[in-house]
C-alpha cells in the first residue's frame, strides 16, 4: 500500500467525518455507548482499520467505580462492564470481571480472535480513555489519527460527562425516577403529577433506644443495614424510595396503566424480601451480642401528587397526599396490633395475594377507619 507522504506528517487527512462529526454534533450525544458506537463507525468510514474499541469514563456514584463500553465494529453492538466500588454492596466484593461475566470474555476473545493488536489510545476529560483495536498492528499514522480523534473527543466527552455526573448524583439522592422527572422540567414550585401508586412505608421500631444506648457510629451502621435490606427489596422488584425519613422508608410502585395488581403484587414481594434479609441480618447481629432491628410495613394504594413543593429557593421533590398519610398512619398499628406487615383495604382489593383481615381501624389523623389486613404467616 501507498501512504500519501502528507499523511505521515497530517494526521487529519482522512478523518473529514471523524473531526466534522466531532466538532458539529458529538456533543449531543445522548449517550456514552452511543457516542462510542457512532465514532467507532466514523473512524471505520474514515478508513481507519478497526474491529473493536472501549471507552472508560469515572462517574460519581455510590457502587459504581467505573464504566466501561466495549464496541465490536462487525456490529455495532455496544456493551457495558461496570466496575465496582470494593465494598460497596453488603457482603460482596464485585469487580468489573464479575460484572461483563461470561458475555463480555467471549466478546473480547471474538474480536481477538487471529492476528489482533491492541492499542490503547486517547485519554479524555477526569480520566476518560479510549482502548481501539484493529485487525493488525496500528501504522503509525493510524495511531497518529487515533490520538487526533482522541483530542477532539475530549470537549464533547466532557460534556457528555458532565452530564452523566449529574444524572448520576440525583439519581443517589432522588431515585431514577424522580431524577429524570427533575432534569426534564424547570425549577420551579408547583410542578407536578397525579399518579397511581402502590405505596410502601417501613420504620424501624426502638430507634429512639437504639440511639441513645449505641456510639452514632454504630447507630448509622445500623440505619445502613436496614436501609440496604428494605431499599434493595424496593429496587429489585420495580419500586423506587422515594425518601428516608429519619429511620423510615416511603417508596412508592407506580402503576403503568390498567388495574394497580402488578404493582400491588410486586410491593409484596419486596416486602417478603426485605423481611427475609432483615432476618438474616438479626441472625447475625445476635451472634454478635447486638439487639435486632424489628420493624413494621405499611402498604396501600392510591394517588399521589408527585412533584416539586418547597419555598422558593429550595425545593424538594416529593409525592403527598392522603394516601401517602394514611400509610404511614397505618404503619403506626403495627406495634398495637402486633404485626410486621399491614396492608389497607384499597390495597387487599387490588392484589392478587390472600390476605388475612384484621377489622376496621381508626388512623390518627384520618377521618374514616381503615379497613386492614395482614400477611398470611407461615
């Protein structure tokens, strides 16, 4: 093959739809994995020998240490590695090998596959980086491109990472949900929804003598493992917590249209879930001479307002409503009725478990007595 000798010395020539791509539009990525997929193709069209490539971008979050986009070029196909945070989940250590699991070895050994090279080049904004690999050792003029590609990646990755901080940081602090609900709409107060929701309200019991008899060290241990157990319930079957009110919980299950029974049922089942993990962890903190943690559940269901309320400087993003005060009015009978788990008439009425009825019940605050109903128990 002939190499023009200007390409030696220019590494633009050649990349016209890289650079054009970069500099006009790449900003507006929606997207890491879509920004990858678009400018692996670029190159690709530029004539650049590629069959894979990997960004890696750090992004704020809770569990998450990093995240890594692997693209096979023959494809398209984009997928994601996380890596993360040693000791972030309960009693697990994950890494970014454990995560990509089986599908992510056999996509990199396919694009491995014969004479492959890889070479890592491009480093972006707060530690962005870019891996290429091609089908044969890199000319250096290919490698020269590469890091010019690389270079003018770096404004439109920065703002792509700016946003995913953000989305990230609010998505900790508010949940998916709200988070999106936020960063679509303006700052403003009285801005919100009427939605349909199962709601679930958790509260520790004896908090107030857990905290005066305990170190705030393991006081907020204490809160974390609660917290884990009752909101990671939440999250695996489709809720979201809305907020974390002292020791308690409110999360709400929206319902996507038609009867509320899906997402009356999938509040149960993260109730029998975080029950389950609860017990377990008493189990442990009484091999270890600590007092359990007990607690009660409130489910019902109902409409909220879900939206932005607060002075006019700060808000907060929130749902109220009767129905969110008659959970956790509800939630108060569980200690005189003896009970983990109760469930209001409205919500027995839409599910499809067998509940057992406890009679009618006045809730502080509420003016009608509430029809209640437990869990079976095994």
């Amino acid at each position: 093959m002939t190499i023009d000798p200007r390409q030696a010395h220019d590494p633009y020539i050649g990349l016209s739809s890289t650079i054009s791509w970069l500099i006009d539009a790449a900003g507006e990525a929606p997207s890491a994995e879509q920004f990858l997929a678009k400018l692996g193709k670029c190159l690709v069209a530029d004539g650049v020998p590629l069959t894979g490539g990997a960004l890696t971008m750090a992004v704020p979050h809770p569990l998450i240490a990093k995240r890594t986009w692997l693209w096979r070029a023959e494809s398209g196909e984009v997928i994601e590695a996380l890596g993360f945070v040693t000791g972030g989940l309960p009693g697990a250590e994950l890494s970014n090998q454990d995560q990509a699991g089986d599908a992510g070895k056999r996509w990199l050994t396919s694009i491995a596959a014969g004479d492959v090279r890889e070479d890592r080049v491009g480093q972006g904004p707060d530690g962005a980086s870019f891996s290429w690999v091609g089908p044969r050792p890199f000319r250096p003029d290919e490698a020269s491109q590469l890091r010019q590609a690389a270079r003018f990646a770096s404004a439109p990755l920065a703002a792509l990472t700016a946003r995913a901080t953000l989305t990230a940081a609010l998505e900790a602090y508010l949940g998916r949900r709200s988070a999106a609900r936020v960063l679509a709409g303006p700052l403003r107060r009285n801005l919100g929804e009427t939605i349909k929701a199962a709601l679930l309200f958790a509260d520790l019991r004896g908090f107030t003598a857990l905290s005066e008899s305990n170190s705030p060290s393991a006081v907020i241990s204490a809160l974390d493992a609660w917290f884990d157990r009752i909101a990671g319930s939440v999250h695996a079957f489709g809720g979201e917590v809305l907020k974390f009110i002292g020791d308690g919980v409110l999360a709400i299950f929206p319902v996507a249209g038609g009867p509320p029974r899906a997402a009356c049922d999938a509040a149960l089942r993260a109730v029998s879930a975080a029950r389950s993990g609860m017990a377990h962890l008493n189990e442990a903190r009484r091999r270890q001479g600590q007092a359990s943690l007990p607690f009660g559940v409130a489910l019902h269901v109902g409409e909220i307002l879900w939206g932005n309320i607060g002075a006019a400087d700060r808000l907060d993003f929130t749902a109220i409503g009767p129905a969110v005060n008659l959970v956790s009015r509800l939630e108060g009978l569980c200690r005189p009725l003896d009970k983990v788990v109760l469930v209001s008439g409205a919500f027995a009425a839409e599910s499809g478990t067998p509940l057992v009825p406890l009679g009618n019940h006045a809730l502080r605050g509420i003016a009608s007595p509430c029809a209640v109903y437990t869990v079976p128990e095994d």
